[in-house]
C-alpha cells in the first residue's frame, strides 16, 4: 500500500511515495536517494564524504525515513492527516559551520527574480543585512 | 535581505529606498536558518575571504524609530565605513567572533522545521493545519523572533498589533531580552 506525501526539506517541497507498514515512514532507495541528495551505500548513508552507517533504517530496498532522521540528529516532523513531512537541518551541521567562522553560502532571488549568490561577491567585503516587513 | 512570506511585502520599500546594493528576498527563511538569526534587523559583516568577520548584531539604518527601540544607527554606520574604507581592521579576532556566536540547538532546529511546515501549509491554503505548527515552532523556540513575529501574517495576526505586544511584553516581564546586539563594539 503507498500513500502520497509532500516531503518539504532544503525550502523545497516535492511529492514523495511512502510505501510499506502503515506505521513507519518508508521510502524506496530511490525515492530518498532523489528528494534528499544522499546516497545509500554498503558504507551506509552518505553524502560528499561523509558516511553514517545505516543500521536498521534500510532493510529490503526501503529506507525509514524515521530511523535516518534519527541517526543523522535531523528533526523530523510529520502531520499524518496533511499528508506532509518537514525534515530539518542538524543543529551540529548548523554549528559546526557557524564556527567555523566560514559564511554558508546561499542563492536567493532580488524583486526581478534574478538570483545571486554570496559567493558571487567573494573579494569584496559585505554587510548582510535582514529585516522584514513584519 | 527580507525575511517577507512574498516578494509583494517588501516591493514598496525596496523600490521607495531604490538601493543600488541586490536585494534578496529570503521567503523560506534560508539564511535566517544558516546563520542562526533570531529576530530583525540582524546585520552581520563577512570579509573578502568569506569569513564571518563581525557574528550576528542589531542595527538600523536609520534613527526613525530610535525612541523606541534605543539603537543609534550612526554608531554602526561609522564602524562600518572604518571597516570597509580599510581604515580599521576586522572589529574581533576569530575566537573573539567564534565566541560572540549564538548557535543553534535541537530544539532550534525543529522550530525551523515545524515553522517551514506550517509555511508550506499555508501556501496550500489549509490555514487551520498550519497553525498547529507554527504555534509548535514558537513553543521550541521561543527566543526567535523570526518565527514567533515573522508567522504572524500568514496567521492572520497584525505583527503591529495587540497580539504582539502583549507576546513581547510577557517576554521581557519573564527577563528577557527582544534584541540580542553584541555585549561590544
């Protein structure tokens, strides 16, 4: 039995199919491989080079969404009668990249919709400033 | 940059002010989220090798609204044309910037993922679902206004108004602080 879900990560938000036992949260390799950007390995999960073994989140072709939220300490939060799953980013990824002092770099768009990156301005010194209409 | 839900909020003051510097409409939050911002204005200053060189502070761009909120906006522009005119150096040196971060925590983290599912609920017009979330969101994080103000109007909340006020006063009667600007210069 698969259900449809819209899995929101990365501020992207795409239709996935969860599939299995009613309870779990079930995502064939290829699903997860392609809404998430990592990759299932013998090694486990892993994205660039980094590695986390996989235990029991795949089994059978299908990874528990649940289990890999769990073992990568990402927040994971799903509203079963919305049909909708928000997975979020580590607080150590957050920090560790914070003190490291380096800028995260970040494509956002201007009113005409052209987008820029931080990056594109390396070599000049920058203010970053954020505000809101609120 | 605009923490705005739609680029159509923050047109009238872009396009008043005119400036000749990008300005980026951050909707989901993005940057908020990596660099662990928690309310606005949050300035932060990055040099020419992409380092974080003055973490996360609060300033104005101007005195407009001084009485109420007590910054002198002339304070952090003079640092800055120091800084950037090359006539000081960085403000701190990287431990001193390391140690001036704020850093997020688990409970953060799932604030942001909570406000990020309540946002997508709105945009789907189910209003109802999305408020559970966003009131989850502001539970896990209650120091960050950037939800706890920033969901107000896709709330159908005025962020001017009563409900806000009274949300910042029960804040500050608790001991604590709606602006966080560095402890020094």
């Amino acid at each position: 039995m698969s259900q449809q879900y819209t899995l929101i990560v990365d501020q992207k938000a795409s239709p996935v199919e969860l599939i299995g036992s009613s309870s779990g949260v079930e995502l064939t390799i290829d699903t997860f491989e392609a809404a998430l950007g990592w990759t299932v390995k013998p090694e486990g999960f892993c994205r660039g080079e980094v590695c986390i073994p996989a235990g029991e989140a795949v089994a059978d072709g299908t990874v528990d969404l649940a289990a890999y939220a769990t073992l990568t300490a990402r927040p994971m939060i799903v509203n079963v009668a919305e049909r909708a799953i928000s997975l979020g980013t580590a607080a150590a990824d957050r920090s560790d990249e914070l003190s490291s002092l380096d800028a995260p770099d970040f494509t956002l768009p201007d009113l005409d919709g052209k987008l820029h990156s931080l990056s594109d301005y390396r070599g000049k010194k920058i203010l970053l400033a954020a505000y809101a209409s609120w | 940059m605009a923490l705005d839900k739609n680029a159509d909020d923050v047109r009238p003051w872009i396009e008043a002010a005119g400036p000749t510097h990008p300005s980026l409409i951050d909707t989901k939050h993005l940057v908020a989220d990596l660099y662990n911002m928690v309310n606005v204005p949050t300035i932060l200053w990055i040099d020419e090798d992409g380092r974080i060189v003055r973490p996360n502070d609060v300033a104005y761009g101007n005195n407009q609204w001084q009485e109420m909120h007590g910054f002198d906006a002339e304070v952090h522009k003079r640092a800055l044309r120091t800084w950037v005119h090359g006539t000081a150096p960085a403000p701190f040196t990287s431990e001193r910037a390391r140690q001036l971060q704020q850093l997020p925590n688990a409970e953060h983290q799932e604030a942001r993922a909570e406000f990020a599912l309540g946002q997508w609920l709105w945009e789907q017009g189910r209003m109802e679902a999305a408020e559970a979330h966003f009131v989850r969101a502001g539970e896990l994080a209650p120091q960050d206004f950037t939800i706890r103000r920033g969901s107000m109007p896709m709330r159908d909340i005025d962020p001017m108004g009563e409900e806000f006020f009274a949300m910042v006063g029960a804040w500050a009667e608790a001991g604590n602080e709606y602006y966080h600007p560095l402890p020094e210069a």
